[in-house]
C-alpha cells in the first residue's frame, strides 16, 4: 500500500513497518520504540516515559486507540533525524486497534511527508553548494546567507579569477523550489572565468533567455572583481548598492543596470573600476537586508547596513553584527538575508 504503516503492541513496541513507512524513515529501526523507528531526535532510550512523552503525539495517538479501543486520528509533528540530517515532519496519523492489543497506525497523507523529506534534502544540498572557505586569492572573505524558508533564493558566489578574487551575489524572484532551482541555474550558468563582470552578466543574461520563462521570473545580480588595487564592478537591477569602507568613510556604488530577465530585447550591462586602500571593507547585500521590516513596518535600510560597517574593523565582524543588528532588529525574518565581505 502507498501510505505508510506500522503496527504496535500493547507495549507500544513497534512490531511491524511497511515498506512506505520505512521510506519515510529511511535513517531509523525496522522495529522497537515509536522512537526508534521513526529516528526521533528526543531522548529514544526512554521512549514512552519521561518529559518527552507530554508533548508527543505519535505516542498519545496510539496510547489513545490502544486504551480507549477506537479509531484514533491526529495530526502529528516530529523532528527526526535522516539520511541527509534533522528535519521536520508533519503528517496526519490514524492508529486503529486490532486486537490481540495490537494497533495499526497509518500516515494517510505519506506523499506530503515525502514532499517534506525532500524538501529538507534539497536544503541540505543548497547549504552543500555554498562557499566553503575563508580565503580567496589572498582575501580573507566573510558571508551570512539566511533563507526565510527551506530553499531559499539568493546565492551568494566567491572564486578566483587568475590572482582576483571575485565575488557574486544573486538574488531571484519568488521563494521556495522555484527559487531554489532559479538560484541553480544562476551557479551553473555563470562563467567565472570571465574576468569581466559585465560580460559575465551579459553572458548568463544570454542563458536565461534560451529558458523561455514568464516576466515574473528575473534576477538581480551584483558581482565585482577585486584587483591589487582597484575594485572593478557590476551590477544588474540590485537596488542594494556595494558598500565600501575607506579611511572611515562609506562609499555607495551607484551604478546600475536592468535586471537579468526578458524584460528587453538587448539589455546592456555596464561595469566600472574604483581604487581601493589597505583596511577598506568591501560588502555586497541584498534587498533582503535592507529592506527587513521591524514590527513597526520601519526598515532596517541601507542606514542600517551602513551604520554596521562604519563600527566594523574586519570583513567576519561586520557579518557577525550584521546579523547579530537584524536579528534584534526583526526577530521574525521574512525575505532571505544575504551578504558578502571583503577584507581588502
């Protein structure tokens, strides 16, 4: 059967699974404690008994059927542990006794558990395909990336181009797995070995196209080559501007070009070169940042940002206070939060 399935004693020991049921579990027991079988991330050992068991409803709902001898139904939310890691799990739960004090529950709707299961696996490879280190042609770098759901939609890139260390952020329309796989493309399409930020814009402009996708999807990028000396920079449609730190001062870089979409038949994407000196910060943001609303509705702003890297001495403190600023700022998050930081 499709849905799946688990029968209990009157122990509440998990005496049989179906195979749909073990699919939804991949990580746990084939038999033993609810806990067990399910890869619960509570205190297994003492499965049924203790604190965890007051607020467990996978366990109330076959206590439930087994003592009152009826057909039980509830909604249950679990966090257990995966091939790919923790992940939430929710799912309706119908435990029916029969007999011999045993009881068989099962998860009427499995395919939304497994749409669950997947969708913390797609996380799980997003978090995977994020920048890995701390140092990119001799620049020590920093970066927060936040999604407000399980896939989120901005994508922050840091390579080597030659002896320049290059950085991209890229934000998509839309949230979740549309998203998720925009932000996909986005990785694959991007030539890094375009020294050029422009081109390299222009470029996967060129490749979005060929997808044919509807005028609600689009991109916004910003992306900037960091030299021995100069900074030379891109930006397409991202209204957040690159914030540089210079002798205690802030710099905001206005140049701008359209969005990566079909909105124009040939868009141009202009670039330009800046200097830089010893001990200036270079951060790249999105919308996500400046545009967090408090429970007031007042915007953090690019004051915001800009007030946090005026205080910041090094690239990691301005993201440690970045974050730090928002969270206290908007404790609920409602756009993914992504920046960048260069140590120049």
């Amino acid at each position: 059967m499709p849905s799946g399935l688990a029968v209990t004693d009157k122990n509440l020991k998990v005496v049989y699974t179906n195979a749909a049921f073990r699919a939804l579990f991949p990580a746990a027991a084939g038999k033993g404690s609810l806990g067990k079988v399910t890869g619960c991330t509570g205190d297994v050992k003492r499965c049924g008994f203790g604190d965890c068991v007051k607020n467990c409803s996978l366990v109330h709902a076959f206590e439930d059927a087994l003592y009152s001898a009826r057909p039980n139904m509830q909604r249950v939310s679990a966090r257990v542990r995966g091939e790919d890691g923790e992940r939430e799990l929710s799912f309706v739960l119908t435990v029916k006794p029969v007999g011999d004090g045993l009881c068989m529950g099962v998860i009427d709707d499995a395919l939304q558990t497994e749409i669950a299961g997947e969708l913390m696996s797609a996380k799980n490879i997003q978090q995977k395909l994020l920048p890995a280190g701390k140092w990119v042609a001799g620049k020590r770098y920093s970066y927060m990336y936040i999604p407000c759901r399980d896939i989120g939609g901005d994508l922050p890139e840091i390579y080597a181009v030659g002896d320049s260390a290059c950085g991209v952020i890229a934000d998509v329309s839309g949230k979740g797995i549309s998203a998720g796989m925009l932000t996909a493309f986005v990785k694959a399409a991007y030539d890094k070995k375009e020294r050029s930020p422009a081109k390299a814009i222009e470029a996967l402009s060129a490749r979005f196209n060929e997808l044919g996708l509807d005028e609600k999807n689009y991109i916004t990028v910003a992306a900037a080559r960091i030299d021995r000396r100069s900074i030379t920079y891109s930006m397409a449609g991202h209204n957040v501007p690159i914030l540089l730190k210079s002798g205690g001062g802030i710099t905001r870089i206005m140049l701008n070009s359209p969005p990566v979409s079909n909105w124009f038949e040939d868009p141009k994407y202009f670039e330009d070169t800046i200097p830089y000196k010893k001990g200036d910060i270079l951060a790249l943001l999105t919308d996500g940042v400046t545009e967090c609303r408090n429970a007031a509705g007042e915007m953090f702003g690019v004051d915001g940002a800009m007030r946090t890297l005026s205080f910041a001495r090094t690239a990691e403190e301005f993201i440690k206070n970045l974050e730090s600023n928002l969270r206290s700022f908007c404790p609920a998050l409602n756009d993914d939060i992504t920046a960048i930081a260069f140590d120049l």
